[in-house]
C-alpha cells in the first residue's frame, strides 16, 4: 500500500536514472541519514559509539572495500586485514612525518598506499582464480604482518610494532570525544559508500561485474583485463585502508600488527557472505550482524548466569560462544546462501503487493 | 656441503609433514569440490581427543581406535548437517561454512577437553640418527624420519585403497564426474561420508604426528594455513601433488631460512612458503598436478 512505484512518473533520463527511483527509498534513505547524524549523536553514549556503532562503520567500510573486490569483480581475497593495516600504518607515518597533515589527508595516503600493495598483490589475478587466487592472497596477509614487524621506520622503531594514533584535528577543531569520532567516521563511510553505489552502477562497475560473470567471455567483449582485474584490487584495497586507518585512528587508538591477523580478514568476509555478495547494503547488514553478535551472545551468556545461578568459567563462555558463533553462520549458509540483503530484496517483493497479494 | 645436506634432509622431512595436512584436503576436494578449511581444527581435534585419552591412562592402541572412531563419526555428522544442505552453492560459500565449522570443531574440542597444551609421546625420541651424525657429520631427528615412513604408508595405503577396493574406484568416479557417477548408481552420498570420514582418519594421523613435534595445543589449528601453499603449489586434486608440494616447499623454506633469512632479519618462515608456491603458479595456474583448466566460453 505504501510503498510502490507505481504512479511515479518518469520525465527526464536524469530521473529515470537515479541512485533511488522509488520516492519511498528516497525517503528512507534521508530518514536513516538524519537519525545517524543527528538523533544518534544526540542520544547515544560513550559505551554506544565507541564499542559498537563506530566499529561497525568501521568494519561496514572494510566489507564495502571486499565487497567490491570479491562481490563485483569476483575475486576472491583473504588478505583483508593486511589491506588495512597498510592503511592503519601509514596513515600513521603521514601524520608522523608530514608536518601540518591534516587528518584527511593523512586517511587518504594511507589508502592510497593500500591500494598500491593491493595493485602488487592483484597481479598473481591475472594467471590465477578461483579458490587458487584466494589462496594466494594469503601471501600479502603474511606478508604484509611480517614487513611491518621487521621494518621498524613503519612504526616509528616503537618496541613490537605499536602505533598510538595521533591527535585528530579538522579545521582546528581537535576530534577527541568519541561522539566526534562517530561522526568522523560516519561522514567518511557514507561518503564512499555514496562513492561506491555510484561506481558500481557506471561504466568501470559493468566491466568489473562482466569478468566476475564470465572472464572469457567479457575479454572477448573487449573488456581489458589486466587494467580491471588489478582496478579491482586498487580501489577496493583503498576502501579497506581508509577502513584500517580509521580502525586505527577513531576506534582503537592504539594498534599492534597483531590487530589486523588474518582472523579479521575471516570475519571482513564472512560478513559479506552473511549480508549478501554484490550488495552496498549487504556490507552494512553483515557487518552489523558479526560486529552486534558476540556482544549479543555476552549478553545472553550473562543473562544465563544470572538466571541458572551457575558460575560459568569464562573459557567454557568464549569457547561455547565460538562454537554457536560458527554454528550460526552454517544455519545462516544454509537457510539464506545470498545473504541477508536478499531477505530485503524478498520483503521489498512483498511489501510491494502488500496488502493484496494477487 | 653436509650442511646444506642436512638443510635440505631436514626440510624435505618438515615437508612430509605438511603433506599430511595437504593431504586431508585433497582427498574432501577431489571428491566432493569443497575447499575443506577446517582440516586444520579437524587435526586438532583428532591430536586433542587423543592425547586427552592417553593421559587418562587409556591403552596406546585402544585410545587410537576410539579416536579413529570419533574421527569418521564427526567426518559423517559433518557431510549430513553442513555439506549435504549446501549442495550446488558456489565454491566461496562451501569455503565459509567449512570456516564456521573451524570456529565449531576448535570449541568443542576444546570445551570437551579444556585448553591447557600437552605433550605427546610415542616413543620415538626426537633425536638425531647417531651412525650418520658420526659418519658424514649430518643431523637428521629420529622422529623426523618415521613420520615420513608414516606418510609413505599413508599414502600407500590410501593409493591402495583408491586402486583396488570397490569404494576407491567409486570415489574416483565421483571425483571424475559426479553426474557420471550418479547416472551408473554410485550413490553420492554415502561416497561423501566415507571421503569424510577417510579425512577424518588422515586428520589424526597429521594430529598425532603433529602433536609429538610441537606438542598438542591450540597453535596446532594453524597446520592448515601450513599446508595451503603445498596445496596451490601441487594443485587441489591430487595426492602426489600434496606430496611432491610439501617436499618442494618444506625444502625451499628451509633453505630460504637458512640462507636468506639473516639479510632480511628472519622470520621469514610464514610468508616465504606462498612466494615458492606463487611463483610456481605464474608457470603453471593449476598448480603441479592439477586438471588443467579449460576455459570454454
């Protein structure tokens, strides 16, 4: 009943080719961007943005960053972390050394960087695929871990490879409270995620989804391959640096190498398996769904506690957490296998005919 | 020279023991096209159960079998609730859910058997051979050599068994064709169960040799990630290429260790494996043995 497009008329090509032609998803949107950038700064607390929503868009950022890489161009990449710990350290090293840096920029080198390393990592995708060339980017995740443990200019000689984040500033406005950093972060990640809906939808998105499809037949097409396959690994590579920078700077502060373990490249895909492959908004759904879950679960494990009146060790906690963790994503592999972007696409279905299904 | 002897002899016989994770792989991939991740938490599980049987003073032999029994129990429960539902999903979905059954198998293991690390012993001291110490000054552990004993039998044992028994050829059918193989009445699920609960079995054999080199802890989960270079190197699908694959790379490593190591600070251990194996791939996308792909449009 309400929402349907029907009745909306088309009389431009510029409205007919807009980012939402449904009335009801503009509002939507503009609903979802006014309550993240003015209702939740005003109600939220400390405990909120810092331990849950900034990791999030953190992390959002990073799935958008693999999305595009793995979801588009068909790719598949475990190297994620490494990706982003690129970004993390040297953003880090363009504060440090350039005097005057301004934050943003200091994001932005840090992915460029990022996109660079993932250029390098990108070509053994020109002679291999598949589950080989996933396999493969595991290199880069080691790699990059060890050079950043062993090459102490990286992280400024400190002992281990420790980085605190400097003091933030834009505009002489110095970013310390974590309500700031939130709105940082959120600033950025809608941004590129704009940036990304967009580039999918365009010419270079086409290319990237044609080799995912069939590479054969999209060199066959004319399509150049060398150039796209390793655009692919640039761009979304620059998305996961700004993802790891911001990992470093907003949300933890102080990182080790040892943050960014191939642990976290795990969870930056499963994320975007459970949220949908190929899909801006899957990114986001996965990446609430793992980042919301183990707290979700703490909760539970603590409300049970509380109820049996049992004390349960905390190995028995995390390893029992672990276990439906992993249990979860195999219902969630089975019951859903296109990821919880796809339910949407479903309800959408619905709500479109509702209340008359016929 | 006897150095860089031993060098090599040492890292051919490393190699053997990650071709004993390869090959857990290998076997789940050809038959049933699943990229198996979580061999690794499997080899952990089988060494775990095991060590944690033996310490409760059960008999060598019979904590052995019980294991082996609890191995093709889990290899069977695994292809019923997670593999069988995902039948026909693309490669990186199979991939995940073999990634959240790592998460599964490591917390069960360990909420069954607790998470303090244990030594394993077998009996076989991990000492050098003394005649060719004294002999030609080269050092070669005891214990390395019967764990490549171990392996040959393995793979003897498993070549036999995909030769000459009914079930070894109709795995190989399936691993050729599975429509084929269905059409003339193999059926396909029981093949899967039996290939998973034949990895199961090559899981505690890696588990147990694993276990008495590094004890049995939780870093034993990281055998996979030790094993999928020699997996790239000698491609998915084949048992020779497992283990030709770890003796290149188990070889290479060493070697690069050895003489490459000190000019760039060392350590280079973890990542050094994937450049042999990518740049053997640059040749040869398939790896080694692997089907050669044909591209057809």
């Amino acid at each position: 009943m309400l929402y349907r497009e029907a009745g909306q008329f088309k009389s431009t090509y510029a409205a007919d080719q807009q980012l939402f032609p449904i009335l009801q998803d503009r509002i939507a949107v503009l609903a979802l961007l006014v309550v993240a950038f003015v209702v939740v700064p005003l109600i939220g607390n400390q405990y909120w943005f810092s331990a849950i929503i900034t990791p999030f868009l953190v992390l959002s950022l990073a799935a958008l960053g693999l999305n595009i890489l793995t979801g588009y161009a068909g790719q598949l990449s475990l190297g994620t972390a490494a990706f982003m710990a690129v970004g993390a350290f040297m953003a880090y090293n363009a504060m440090l050394r350039v005097p005057h840096m301004p934050i943003l920029g200091a994001f932005a080198i840090g992915g460029l960087c990022a996109a660079a390393v993932g250029i390098v990592f990108g070509l053994p995708s020109l002679r291999i695929k598949g589950l080989y060339l996933a396999v493969a980017t595991l290199a880069a995740q080691f790699f990059v871990l060890w050079a950043i443990n062993r090459i102490g200019w990286i992280s400024n000689y400190s002992s281990s490879g420790v980085i605190t984040a400097q003091r933030m500033e834009i505009f002489g406005y110095p970013i310390e409270h974590s309500r700031d950093k939130y709105l940082l972060t959120l600033l950025i990640v809608a941004v590129m995620a704009l940036a990304a809906k967009n580039l999918m939808r365009s010419e270079t998105g086409r290319s990237f989804m044609a080799i995912r499809d069939m590479d054969v037949a999209a060199s066959v097409i004319g399509i150049p391959m060398m150039k796209t396959k390793l655009l692919a690994f640039a761009i979304s590579s620059f998305y996961c640096g700004v993802a790891g920078a911001l990992y470093a700077y907003c949300y933890l502060g102080t990182v080790e190498p040892e943050a960014f373990t191939l642990d976290l490249s795990f969870r930056v895909l499963f994320m975007i398996i459970i949220g949908g492959v190929g899909s801006i908004l899957g990114s986001f759904l996965g990446a609430a769904f793992i980042t919301l879950f183990p707290i979700f679960l703490n909760f539970i494990s603590g409300w049970m506690e509380a109820l049996l009146r049992v004390e349960m060790s905390h190995a028995v906690v995390s390893n029992a957490e672990a276990m439906i963790f992993g249990g979860l994503i195999i219902f969630f592999l089975i019951v859903e296998p296109n990821g919880l972007a796809r339910l949407w696409q479903i309800a959408k279905e619905k709500l479109r005919l509702w209340p008359f299904p016929h | 020279m006897s150095f860089f002897i031993e060098v090599v002899a040492g890292g051919l016989l490393a190699g053997v023991m990650y071709s004993l994770v390869a090959l857990g792989f290998v076997l789940i991939y050809k038959a049933s096209g699943v990229f198996n991740f979580a061999q690794g938490s499997l080899v952990f599980f089988a060494a775990l159960t095991f060590v944690s049987l033996t310490e409760r003073g059960w008999n060598l032999w019979l904590a052995l079998g019980v294991t082996l029994l609890a191995m093709v129990v889990v290899g069977i429960l695994i292809e019923r609730t997670v593999l069988r539902p995902l039948v026909n999903q693309p490669p990186i979905t199979l991939l995940m859910a073999t990634i959240g059954l790592t998460f599964v198998l490591e917390g069960a293991s360990q909420l069954m058997w607790g998470s303090q690390p244990h030594g394993l012993e077998l009996g076989i001291p991990d000492v050098p051979i003394e005649w060719l110490s004294q002999q030609w000054n080269i050092n070669i552990s005891q214990f390395d050599l019967f764990a490549a004993f171990v392996a040959g039998l393995l793979v003897a044992v498993l070549a036999l068994f995909f030769q000459k028994t009914r079930i070894g050829r109709a795995l190989r059918a399936v691993a050729d064709d599975h429509q084929a193989a269905l059409a003339v009445g193999i059926p396909l699920q029981h093949i899967w169960a039996i290939v998973w609960a034949v990895a199961g079995f090559v899981a505690l054999v890696a588990g147990v040799m694993w276990g008495v080199r590094n004890g049995v802890q939780y870093a034993l989960t990281f055998t996979a990630l030790k094993a999928l270079p020699v997996l790239i190197l000698g491609g998915f699908e084949s048992i020779a290429g497992a283990i030709v694959g770890g003796l290149i790379i188990g070889a290479g490593e060493k070697l690069a260790e050895v003489y490459l190591g000190p000019f760039v600070g060392g350590g280079i251990e973890s990542w050094f494996a994937y450049v042999i194996a990518l740049l053997f791939l640059l040749v040869r996308p398939e790896g080694l043995f692997g089907e050669k792909i044909i591209d057809r449009v």
